[in-house]
C-alpha cells in the first residue's frame, strides 16, 4: 500500500499579465502548479498544508485518512493520506492494517471527526446580535471555555440528550484547525502558516446546565457534545478567506428551517486576533480546534430533531439528536 503525504500548497501572485489585471492570490496543489508556466507567476509564500481532507473508517474498520478532490460538483476521497502529526493512533493502526483503496465520493463513508485535538479551545459571545440574545453584554475581550476531545462526535452521528437537562441547544460556528505550534504570537507575526484549514463545530449546549453550574464545563463538555466534520480545508482565498473576515457565512438548519445565519465578517474578535489571545496563554498544539462562536438564532432542540450547520467551501455538518 502507497500513502501520500500531505501535500504541499504553493499561495502564487500572479503578475499583471495580461495588462492591468489585478495580483491574484491562488492555493494550488503541486500537481496545479507544474502546469503553469513559472515565469508567469511569483512565488508568494510556501506552505505545508492540505487542501481538503477527511477522516473515514474504512470496510475493516480502519481510521484512514483521505485527500478529497472535487469531480463535477461532487467531493472525491480521491487517495489515502497520511494522518497528520498529531493523530497517533490513527498511525499505528495503519501499520497493523495495511489495505487497498479505491477512490469514492465523500458521501459514501462512513466518516469520522476529522481532528484530534489535544483541547478545543471555543469563544463564546463572539457575535453581537447573538451576545443580546441570551441578554449578555457585548465582552471586551473574548471569552474563551474548553471542551473535552471526549466531547467530539462524527458528522451523522446522534448526540445524546442527558435527562439531566431540560434544554439543549445547537449552536453552529466555522472552527480553526491549527496546523503548527503556536505560542505567544507577536502582533506583526503573520497567523495563517498557524491555520492548516478549518471545520464545522455543533457547539451544543445543555443551556439550563450551563447557568446553574456557573461554569460552563459540563454543560458544554457532555459526550456527543462536540459534533465536526465533515472536511478539513482551506479555503482558496480567492474565494472565501475567514482570516480576513469573509465573506464566509455560517447557517444552522433545525429539520431543514434555517435558524441561524450569520457572515464572519460580523464577528467581534476576528480569527488573527483570536489566535493571538490564545496563544498569549494557552500552547496551541498541531490538531487543536478553535471553534469561533456562534450567530443569533440558537434555540432548543427536542429528540429526534436533525441539525444541519452549513459553512462556505465546508460542506454541511449533520447531526440527528435522541435521548441517552
Ligand atoms: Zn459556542
């Protein structure tokens, strides 16, 4: 059996040719690059990041990772990709268990949280309209809590309800996957070689639990509580660029009726900011997941209920929701 690495990305400018075109930035993969003539083009940056991938269980029962490629509209597992750094087990499986593969649309696996964080660092309150929802005031710095790892779930899976609480919340947000160490960042150090792309989060919330506790640990940090997925990815910036604050627009379904719908460009703290204030404090570690906040329009969902948080250039995370 035969893995890929992780493939490298070049970030190009293209110089004004023809006249009066504007410097284009562009994400290609090495294979795209080769295919356009270097001197037309000035090598901007050079970065070790993925473009899109996933985590799958493969036939055996497995964890595989797998690059993705888009074919007409639909997204590929196109070859098997080395884990990243972090995810340890995934690696040592792969030994135990070499097998064949076969490329398959994304929609015909069984996935997995495509992370493995060593915490997940969330922001909660980063959105005006949402902070006046839940009658808070608008935080002067970001208000930073911790999920477990143990709190993950895969994209399709249930989240289970504790009887415990009498009201669950989703809350859809663009999370950051970290791609290097990262400490103390300097106000002039650039934040995107920190970013190896990003996910979606279902940032669900037993709310009750939450107020009585005073600390949000157990009412944000349930098993289940943590669905993401379904890609890892970076987004062209041409298109869609969260770091610099959009437009990449977050929508939540509750059983297909959009509830909340809301652009980056509207967060309080943007991501560069984030990453720094995090980093003052806390060690970033390759995998950890930064979810970004949350839009107005969280509400309560009742068993049985499926919700969709839906993200620019990320797909859809969709999660169904049962008693435990
Ligand atoms: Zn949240």
């Amino acid at each position: 059996m035969r893995l890929q690495p992780l493939r490298y990305s070049f970030r190009l400018e293209l110089t004004a040719e023809p006249q009066g075109l504007k410097p284009l930035f562009r994400t290609c993969s090495l294979s795209t690059a080769k295919a356009v003539p270097l001197t037309k083009l000035s090598l901007k940056q050079l970065e070790t990041v993925t473009m899109k991938y996933c985590k799958f269980l493969s036939s055996s029962g497995t964890p595989r990772y797998a690059n993705l490629e888009d074919r007409n509209g639909v997204l590929w597992a196109a070859s098997l990709m080395e884990p990243p750094v972090e995810d340890l087990a995934t690696q040592l499986a792969i030994l135990n268990a070499p097998e064949p593969f076969t490329a398959a649309p994304l929609s015909s696996l069984k996935l997995l949280p495509p992370v493995t964080p060593s915490k997940i660092v969330c922001v909660g309150r980063n959105y005006k309209e949402h902070a006046a929802e839940l009658g808070n005031e608008v935080p002067k710095e970001p208000l930073l809590f911790l999920k477990p790892p143990s709190s993950l779930l895969a994209p399709g899976g249930t989240v289970r309800m504790p009887a415990l609480s009498k009201r669950i919340d989703y809350e859809g947000e663009l999370a950051i996957v970290v791609g290097k160490r990262c400490s103390r960042l300097s106000p002039a150090e650039d934040t995107r070689s920190y970013i190896r792309g990003y996910t979606i989060v279902n940032d669900v919330t037993a709310r009750d639990i939450q107020k009585s506790d005073g600390q949000w640990t157990r009412g944000k940090g349930w098993d289940t509580f943590c669905p993401a997925g379904p890609i890892v990815a970076l987004t062209d910036p041409d298109e869609i660029d969260p770091l610099n604050g959009g437009p990449v627009t977050v929508t939540t379904r509750l059983n297909g009726q959009v509830k909340q719908h809301g652009s980056t460009a509207d967060l309080i703290f943007p991501l560069d900011f984030l990453l720094r204030y995090i980093s003052a404090s806390i060690t970033l570690e390759p995998g950890d997941l930064i979810p970004t906040g949350t839009p107005a329009g969280v509400g309560p969902v009742q068993p049985g209920d499926t919700v969709e948080v839906e993200v620019t250039g990320l797909g859809v995370l969709r999660n169904t929701f049962a008693t435990e």
